[in-house]
C-alpha cells in the first residue's frame, strides 16, 4: 500500500538550453536517486502516451493554507471509545474503516446497514462480527442504537445510489455522519443536511495528503483565475473495476482547471477499468488490482510548446480508513463542543489534525530546551 503524488511541467525550446538544464540536475542528484527516477520514467511511458497527444490537467476543491500533513498513520485527534457505526461493511472500503478504527481506540458497534443482498449476513472484521441489516428496518434500528449510544458517529461507504436516501435518514434520525461515499446528488445532498442541523463531514476524498494536493490547486484557482486560459486538458483515471462512478477526486481537480480557464467537460475523462489495461498500460501493480486510484492530468500550452502533468497515485486502502477515521474523531469533538458550524470537509479535518500535530512538535520543543 502506499501514496505517490508528482507535479511536472515541460517547456519545449532550444535542445542545447534543455540538455545544459537537465545535466546541471543530474550532477547535483545521487546517481541512486537518478537510476529510480529513470526507472519511473520507463514505466510510466505507456501511462502517459494515452495522454500525451492531448495534454490533459485537473481541478479541485477547498480553500486555506495548509501548514504540515503528517503522512505515518497516527490520528493527532484524541483518541476515547467514541461508537462508530459502519454502513457498507460488506465492502473493502468499509472493512478497511473498521479496522482502522480499532486500531485508533474507536468501538464499532456490532450492525451495520447494506443492501437486501447482504441482509442478514454476519461479517466479521477485526476480530468483531458486525451483523448486516437491509433497507426494511433501518430506521427504527438506527434511532435504537442512537438511544443506546448517544455519541455515535456513523460512516458511511456504501454505493452511489444510496447517498441521498442513506443521508435523508441519517439526518431523519438525528446522528452525525462521516459521508465517504461519492456520487449521488451532491447539492441536494448539502441541502438535506443544511436543513436538518445534523453535523456532518462531507467529502468525495479521505486521504488527507491527497486531500493537501486538492487543497493547493483550489487556491490556485482561486487566486490565479484564468491563469491557464487557452491550454487543453487531458484526464486520466484508473480505479478498482467495482467503481462504477467517475473518481471524485478528479471532479474536484477539473472544477479548478475549469476555474483556471480551461474548457474540459466530465465526459471526456478516460476512466479505466480493465485490468489488463491497468497493468500495463497505467503501471498499476497486480496485487493492488482490486483497490488504486491512479490519476493523471495534463494541460498543454495553444502551441504545444509547454506541457504540465500532475501525478498522484494510491495503491491500497490505508490513506482513506486512515483519514475516514480522523474525520469522525473530529466530527465528535465538534458535536461534543456543540460548535456553530455543522457540514464540514476534509480540509477542515486536515486544519485541525495539522494543528494539533504542530502545537504537540512545540510543546515537545519546548519540553526539551527546559532540560
């Protein structure tokens, strides 16, 4: 499992001028480090010939200085045996949430809610067995497990179709949601939480260093409107063949380009599915078939001449249980506060784990110069 981001642009002029430019990098670089990054290169070129010819890029959302993402697995929020209830476990996604969350100190109560299909079944996960219960009786079910757990957060990875209706009940019923899962009618889904008052955090992407990434181009954007006026974008996706949706991630990074001045629509994203194209023509390895997320964007310049890519590979499901997990811790400590604000997103989670992460290096800094 593992997170890989890249950012590179090309400017395509005098030969002479780039190959001074370019040994003048490689004699300053290990030559260990010079063999990996060639190394890439090679197995990144059926990846991005797909592309090449189009120049693609991508937008994305939210907004505010990000001051430090920690990348290892530890939730900076305070940990306490908050119940977390996970809809969709019968998923790997909800499966890897479950498990993260045991991990971090959290008690996953023993149900969760899933299609007819699954009705009935016991799964079990972490060393729990989690009893699945179909669309019949989830709200009399829900409210009696929001009586007996008072502080429950509930999280939600279920499928598309089930957003609206899942988060109508959610906000029916009165307990705050981690809402995971992408598609589905998002403004309505806003508005439904909007008018119940439910806390809420709301996000089409978990990982939080990915989330960093959408964070920078959403200021870019934001500040620098037009900025890429006249280039053409090129997107690429590669996901689990069981992802029926085009990657919310890159609908987020399209509405930035698109805020930058490029015309680019959601139709012509390339998504793939095929495995046999997602191994050897995107690189995906063979084990992490069945759960990447491997996205490409590239603009190019009117004449051809300068060319950008942005790169950000995830290989597993860890950087998303992970950060699915911080969300809930922090959507606890707001309901706990009874803060003002009630939808939040991934940024905002991220603001405050980052913060939390700073003021423990100063503290820990300051402990040590009083030695």
């Amino acid at each position: 499992m593992g997170f890989a981001l890249g950012v590179q642009f090309h400017i395509f002029g005098p030969k002479e001028k780039v190959v001074k430019s370019l040994s003048c990098v490689r004699a300053q670089m290990p030559a260990s480090h010079y063999s990996i990054i060639t190394a890439g290169k090679q197995r990144e070129d059926k990846y991005r010939s797909m592309i090449r010819k189009q120049r693609p890029l991508v937008p994305l959302s939210s907004a505010s200085p990000i001051q430090c993402v920690d990348e290892s697995p530890s939730h900076a929020l305070q940990k306490v045996a908050i119940p977390i209830m996970v809809n969709g476990c019968t998923g790997k996604m909800g499966k890897a949430v479950i498990e993260a969350a045991i991990a971090a100190g959290l008690d996953p109560v023993p149900l969760s809610f899933g299609s007819a299909q699954y009705a009935g079944q016991t799964v079990h996960v972490g060393g729990k067995d989690i009893e699945v219960h179909g669309p019949s009786d989830r709200e009399s079910l829900l409210g009696s497990v929001f009586y007996k757990h008072p502080n429950l957060i509930v999280v939600d990875y279920t499928v598309p179709s089930a957003v609206n209706d899942n988060a109508e009940l959610y906000c029916k019923v009165g307990v705050p949601f981690v809402m995971g899962t992408t598609g589905g009618d998002r403004k309505q889904l806003y508005k439904t939480v909007e008018d119940s008052k439910v806390y809420a955090v709301i996000s089409p992407q978990m990982g939080k260093q990915v989330v960093a990434f959408l964070a920078a181009m959403e200021i870019m954007a934001e500040q620098f409107p037009g900025a890429f006026s006249g280039y053409t974008l090129k997107v690429l996706e590669s996901h689990q063949s069981s992802k029926l949706d085009t990657s919310g991630t890159a609908k987020d990074v399209i509405s930035c380009f698109q805020k930058l001045g490029v015309p680019f629509e959601l139709d012509q994203v390339k998504k793939i599915r095929d495995p046999a194209q997602q191994v050897e023509m995107v690189g995906v390895p063979k084990e992490h078939l069945s759960g990447h997320a491997f996205h490409l964007y590239s603009l190019t310049s009117p004449d051809e001449t300068v060319n950008f890519e942005f790169q950000h590979n995830v290989c597993g499901r860890s950087i998303y249980a992970d950060g699915t997990v911080d969300a809930a811790l922090f959507l606890a400590k707001k309901v706990q506060s009874k803060a003002d604000k009630r939808i939040y997103n991934m940024i905002d989670v991220l603001r405050e784990v980052c913060s939390e992460v700073l003021s423990a290096a100063l503290s820990k800094a300051g402990s040590t110069r009083n030695l």
